[in-house]
C-alpha cells in the first residue's frame, strides 16, 4: 500500500492518476467526435475571457522580457521612451532575420517566450520602434545591411 506523509500527497497522486485517465479517454478516436463537439462549444461560450487571458498572458511575458533586456527598466536603452506598444527586442548584432529562419518563428510572444525558455541569453536589447528603424538605417547606409540589396544605389557615393 501507498503510505503518504500527508493527505496532500495522496491527493495529488490520485489527481495524477485521473488526468492520465482523462487525456487517454480523450486521445481516444472513439471519443473524437464528443470531446470536438465540447470543445467547440467551451470556445464559442468563453470565447471572449480566453482571448483575455492570453492578451494578458501575452503582455505579461512580453513586459517581463522587454524589463530584462531594458536593464531592469521597461524602457529603450538608448532614449527612455517606456510606452510598451513602441517598445522591441533588438538583436544587438542584427542578425535577427537569420536567427528568425533558425527558430522557425515569425516573432511576437513565440519569441518572447523562446527567450524566457532559455534563461535569457545575450545579445539582446530593448529599444523603442524609432531606435530600432535608426539602427537600421545606418546600417543600410553604411552598406552592412544583407537585407536591403537596393541600399548601394541609395547610398551616398564617397
């Protein structure tokens, strides 16, 4: 027999056991068509609170990865502009595209989180939409930008 050091422990296993039971049961073809039928008819009843929750979610993760990589501030590095719809992540190297085909991911939350997953690594920063397009800009000028193949006609001629 199981013996638990508190009743919590038996608790849990017993939960343990029931949500295996449930995900099989609902793995199941058999059940398909049932568990699609609710499922469907969860998302048109609550439709509105989930997309709530993941807006909130999804701000939430966002705030906290843009605080990291502002240097403790939810703020761009470079001018304090702190309004969190003009704030972005900058890759400090701009290599963003590249890293972007890597992961597979177009951005937004998915690339929030994949930061978070792994424990936030360098070479990242938290600049307002206006840096960013700067940045970007000298880049381009100076030629440096693999992006913008018509930035050498654009090019001041030295």
């Amino acid at each position: 027999p199981y013996l638990a050091k508190s009743a919590s422990h038996i608790v849990s296993a017993a939960q343990g056991v029931a949500n295996a039971y449930h995900r099989r049961w609902r793995l199941d073809p058999k059940n398909r068509a049932k568990v699609l039928r609710w499922s469907r008819r969860y998302f048109l009843t609550y439709r509105q609170a989930m997309y709530k929750r993941h807006w909130a979610y999804t701000r939430k993760i966002k705030a906290e990865v843009l605080t990291y990589y502002g240097r403790g501030q939810l703020a761009c590095v470079k001018c304090r502009f702190s309004n969190v719809l003009g704030l972005c992540i900058d890759h400090v190297r701009g290599n963003g595209r590249a890293q972007r085909r890597r992961l597979r991911t177009k951005g937004g939350h998915h690339f929030y989180l994949w930061l978070r997953r792994h424990k936030y690594p360098p070479g990242y920063q938290t600049l307002c939409a206006n840096c960013n397009a700067i940045k970007q800009a000298l880049r381009v000028m100076k030629g440096v930008s693999p992006e913008c193949r018509i930035s050498k006609r654009l090019r001041p001629q030295a």
